[in-house]
C-alpha cells in the first residue's frame, strides 16, 4: 500500500501542499516547528480518521480558516484507491474513499494499515497503562473490525456503570440500582471475553516479533520482556464484578475489568520505567513499533505506510544504522521520515543500496521544493 499524491489544505499550519509521493523513502526536511510533523500526521489521519497530535478534529483546522481538506492517492497493489477528509468546526466530519462517503469512520480502520513512531512514544513507558492499551488497541483494531465494535460497546456500558456508580456513591440512588448493575456487569462480561482472547493472542504473536527486532537493533544481547496482565486471567468478568460491587459503590467508579489491563515492560528483569537508560528506552519502543509494522504485514497481507517522527533522536550512530537497514529491507514498504538536516538524512540513507527517495524541505508550514534520487 502506498501514498502516490497527498494534497493537504488547511491542516493545523499546513497551508496548501500538493505533492508526489516515492514509494520507498520520503523525507520531510526542516527546522523544529516548521510543520513536518503536521505532514507526518495527515497521512496518518487519513489511515484511522484522527490524528495523532490532537484528539479535537475542530483544533485541526488551520487558524483563521472555516474548513481543513485532505485527500490521498493510493496505489494499492496496482489499484488507486482515493480517501479524502474534509473537517469543519461544529459540523460532523466527512470522510470519503472514491468519492463515497463512509456511515461509520471505524468501516475505514484497516484499509490502509500505518505505523507511527514518534516521541510520544516514550509514554507507553512513562505513563500509565492507558498508553499500553492504546497501543495493543491501535494494533488489534487495524486487522479485526469485530475487536474494534468490542471494545467501543465495552467502554459505552462502563461509562454508564460509572455514572450509576458515582450517583450510589454521592447517596443519590439506593439499591434499586442492583438489577440495572447486574445487566452492566453481564454486557461487560459478554464484551470483554472477546477483548481479553485478541488480546492474549497478540501479544503472544507479537513477542517474537519484538525480540528479534530489538535484538537486531542493539546488537548485543539485552534481555527484554513483554508480558500482558489482566484481571480476565483470574475468570469470568461477572463474578469479579458482582465481587467488589460494594467497593465499585464506596469508590464511585469500576476497578474490575479489562479497561485495567497492562502490559509488563522489563529489561534485565526490572521494570525498564526505573531501570532503563534514554537509549534503551528509546529502542524498546521503537522495536515495539516495528514489530507491529511485521505483525499487521501478516495479518493484513500488505505492507503498511511506516511514519518516522524523529525516531533517532537520543540513539547512538550504531542503533541509528541498523534501524535504517531494518526498514531499508524488503520486509519494509514505504516510509515517510522527518529530520533537521539534509546531511544527517543522506547519511542515514547512504546505508542502504539503490533505495529510491524523494526529499522535501518544509518551511513555515510550506512545502518549498523537492528532489528525488536513489542511493
């Protein structure tokens, strides 16, 4: 799968840009908050209809402007596919492929698989679980549709558990809420069985993939660890939530359940949140991100788009190197990459053999000029 065209107009400082696409590598060169990274983040809206720097599509927008439009040219193994996006502040969003407009934006999750490491990455260590989820979520999403449906209704009856919790909480309601609790339970039970096996089944399928890739980009051996927790391990969701309901109740909000699972990050068995140095943690994340691009190349049967944001910052030239050659092989497809220097991004690129690029440079928002070349 491959961007062959993307036109952006009014996406955050993203004036207007029209511009062809290489199908390997394309390099967005500039100072710190010119916009590359806003280029970066349009080809990944358009792959899971939101973008990955702000959850609020109306602060998108470029400032001073009603509307933001985005539209790609793909090439997906010989057939074009046209996804465009249009956004207006106070008015639902449209997206459209070849000119039809989707009912539902999850209908368009997994067509056109990405991949994202950025230097929002490091949360998934630094933060809490949530990060961790997200990622499994993200992952999961992009090859089964059925999980996605899952995990949306799972989080619509927790909501409302919530809400009837805190109202028992605050003394608002008594336990007449008991048989409405008892359905929430019995519906989050239903959901969660299904969210718990897929998830299960990832990370089984997934740690190989991450230990090879780790591996190959430290080049010395690192022991590293993923191992996923839930309280599903422990039975069936109902019975533990009937179980800490009174608690749930003095609390105000649901302890119980798979919005609770996480994922065990360790290098040389300790937890790498309090063990690991800047460059160990930094390739942790970036070797979970590019065993997800080999785990959805599997399981969708296409190579996804791989979006570089920064990645070699805070790593050492032999780590740099070998993440080039990494993704420089045919396992890898195409791949967008945002960098400060045309020097540092030809030398990156000097490593690999024959590989085509295209460079843009990007200033104040504008894509200036262009170049295309193959080493």
């Amino acid at each position: 799968m491959n961007l062959v065209r993307l036109n952006c107009l009014n996406y955050r400082n993203i004036e207007e840009c029209d511009i062809e696409l290489s199908p390997k590598f394309n390099c967005f060169l500039g100072n710190n908050g010119v916009g590359k990274t806003n280029l970066i983040d349009a080809v990944y809206f358009m792959s899971l209809t939101k973008s990955h720097l702000n959850s609020v599509d109306a602060q998108l927008v470029r400032h001073g402007e009603s509307f933001l439009m985005l539209q790609g040219e793909y090439d997906n193994d010989g057939k074009s596919e046209i996804i465009q996006a249009t956004v207006k502040p106070h008015v639902r969003k449209i997206l459209k492929r070849n000119g039809k407009i989707y009912n539902r934006m999850s209908d368009h999750i997994g067509l056109i698989p990405v991949v994202l490491i950025s230097p929002v990455d490091q949360q998934m260590i630094t933060d809490g679980s949530e990060e961790r989820r997200r990622f499994m979520d993200t992952v999961i999403s992009q090859c089964d549709a059925r999980y996605l449906n899952s995990l949306t209704r799972y989080n619509s009856v927790l909501k409302n558990r919530n809400d009837l919790l805190k109202k028992l909480s605050d003394g608002i309601m008594t336990d007449e809420a008991d048989p409405l609790l008892d359905i929430f339970d019995c519906q989050m039970s239903n959901e969660a069985k299904y969210i718990y096996k897929k998830r299960y089944e990832f990370i089984d399928e997934f740690i190989p993939f991450f230990d090879k890739i780790y591996q190959d980009i430290c080049s010395e051996r690192e022991q590293v660890e993923l191992k996923y927790t839930s309280h599903c391990e422990n039975g069936e969701l109902t019975a533990l939530l009937r179980e800490c309901r009174n608690r749930d109740i003095a609390v105000g909000y649901t302890t119980r359940g798979i919005h609770k699972d996480d994922l065990i990050m360790n290098i040389e068995g300790f937890p790498i949140k309090t063990t690991g140095s800047q460059g160990q943690n930094k390739t942790f994340v970036t070797a979970m991100k590019l065993a997800q691009y080999l785990y959805l190349s599997k399981c969708r049967g296409v190579k996804p788009i791989l979006l570089l944001d920064d990645v070699f910052d805070r790593l050492d030239s032999n780590r740099v190197i070998n993440i080039i050659r990494i993704v420089s092989s045919d396992e890898f497809g195409q791949i967008f990459i945002t960098d400060t220097s045309r020097n540092h991004t030809d030398n990156l690129l000097a490593h690999t053999v024959n590989t085509p690029f295209r460079v843009f440079n990007v200033n104040d928002g504008k894509v200036t000029s262009c170049s295309e070349t193959s080493l």
